[in-house]
DNA sequence: CATGCAAATACAAATCATTTGCATGATTAT
DNA sequence: ATAATCATGCAAATGATTTGTATTTGCATG
C-alpha cells in the first residue's frame, strides 16, 4: 500500500495523519507476521524518523480503537505484539525455536461454537486458537 | 485433598513442605477455576497465614516446574493466572462481562494438528483455544 | 498564506505485574 | 540436635506499558 493510500486510510477512519502513523501502519502493513511495539518503534528509527516509545504505544491504541491493526498476546511472552488488521478470521502457529510466527487463515472451530453454546448457555462471542511448534529449520535441532 | 496429602505430593516431587506451598496447592484444588497470583495471595491472608506475594511468585513458579501447577495468560489481562494440573487437556470459556474462567475438556482439534503439520511441514507439538463470549447471567445485560 | 484550536508528540515519571539479591528463618537428612 | 540446604521476607530492580504535561504539529478557516 503507498503512502497517499495510507494517508487516506487514515483520515477516512477520522484520524489524522502524521508520519509516525503512516509509518507505523507501512512496516505493519509490509510484515508478514506480528511486530511488538518496540520493534515498530526500532523500525521507524531505521528510517530516520525519530519518535519516542510511548508515541509507538499510543498510535497502536488509537489505531487499535479504530479497528485498523489487532493485538496479540501469545503463550509465553510477556510482551503483545501487532498486525495490519487484514479483516480476516485468523490463528496462528508460533514456533517455540525461533519465535517466528506464522498466520493461519483456516478455521477448524466453525461449528464448534454452536455445539459449546448449546451446551453451557453462553453467548459465544469469539475464540482464539494459537498452534505452537517447530518450524522446519527448528525441527532439525 | 487432604492437607497430607498435599505435603506427600509435594514430597514426591522432590520439594520441601512448607505451610504456604500447602495453602497454594490447597487453593488451587479447591477453585473451580484459573486464579491470578495476587488472588492466591489474599487467599491465603484469609486463611490468617501470613505471606509475601514474592513468595506466592516463587512457589508458583517452583510448582511450575514440577509439573503440580499450570500457568496460562488470557487474551486482554496483563496478569496470567494459575491453576492445579490435573492432567487432562483443557480449553478455556472466558465471560467478556464477569471474567469467570470456565474450563472445558473437550477438544475439537485433534485431527486438525496432523492437517497442519502436513500442510506447513511444522512440528506442532501443542495448542491453545479460549472461547469468548457472555455468560448466562451477563448475557442479559 | 497566516492563525487558531484540537490533537499529536517528547520526555520524564508513574504504574503494574513479576523477578531478584540478600540476610534471616524453617525443613530435612544424618 | 545439628548442619546443610532450601524457603522466606523485604526492599529494590526489572520490563512492558501508561500517563502527566509542556510543546509542537496538522489542518480547517479566514
């Protein structure tokens, strides 16, 4: 995605542009996989933009209320990390050797909420399933 | 379980018996669902058994390690919660509303793992499903 | 293009959950 | 009982994230 085209994401979703937001959607919108805030906040430096942690933070929470990125909290690590919300139903498979994640846009549960309601008599609003693992390069090791 | 009970498990295990790895694991039994570890720690203040949380931290952990404890960390809380290992592979049904943990044994992925390894040439070795949703009595709100 | 207002930023400090160093106290094998 | 070993309390450190505040910036408007 350009630049002008997140420039327009962004006022379209009422927020303003700055370049630190534009950055911030751009390196999550080119990474293939989750990002913590401070790399974000690494990345940017790498591009000779100065910014400060704590705006990295706040960017992320107001680009998380307006539904443009998602967060995740994975098994394990103390620290969340972020994605481009691509508004697809997704899981993930985390390797526990290099930490490399990988999405999955295939759902096995569908139906499963159904059988779960029926059951308990909750209102079944959502799930998470995360796989962890090996990666090919790990599984070696 | 019984109180002797506990220090005989917690002696199997290679682990001294103390008072408070008692309360800990005899909490943990006795709740129905996960509990944080600062719980615990009021927990264990009702029960006029003076404590520091570093200690339920230390226990916590040392409970870990042996296998008597499982420790998860759920979607939207910064602090990860603990419950006793009772062998058998849960899921976990968390009310959006009232946050009650709700655990449920039964599995919906067993031949979904072995379509992903093939698939992605990963070695998956375990996963994590919560469900989210409302429960009966925060349904109605 | 100047300008004013609201929103964004830097920076430091606060917070929250968790961990650690160290001196002291309890538990267990001998 | 005694020593060796491990557990504990307390305070301070840590790491991730959040917040207060003075300053700067984006952008609608004249």
């Amino acid at each position: 995605m350009k630049k002008l085209d997140i420039q327009e994401e962004l006022k379209k979703n009422g927020m303003k542009s700055t370049k630190h937001r534009v950055a911030i959607l751009d390196i999550l919108i080119k990474k293939d996989q989750p990002i913590s805030a401070e790399n974000i906040f690494f990345e940017i430096q790498k591009m000779d933009v100065a910014i400060n942690l704590s705006t990295v933070y706040r960017n992320l929470e107001a680009l998380l209320e307006k539904g443009l990125v998602t967060k995740l909290s994975l098994s394990g690590d103390s620290r969340s990390v972020f994605e481009y919300n691509r508004m697809v139903h997704r899981h993930y498979l985390i390797c526990l050797g290099c930490k490399k994640i990988l999405a999955i846009e295939d759902c096995p549960i569908k139906g499963y909420e159904h059988q779960i309601e029926d059951e308990t008599e909750y209102q079944i609003v959502g799930h998470k399933l995360d796989l962890y693992g090996y990666c090919p390069k790990c599984k070696k090791k």
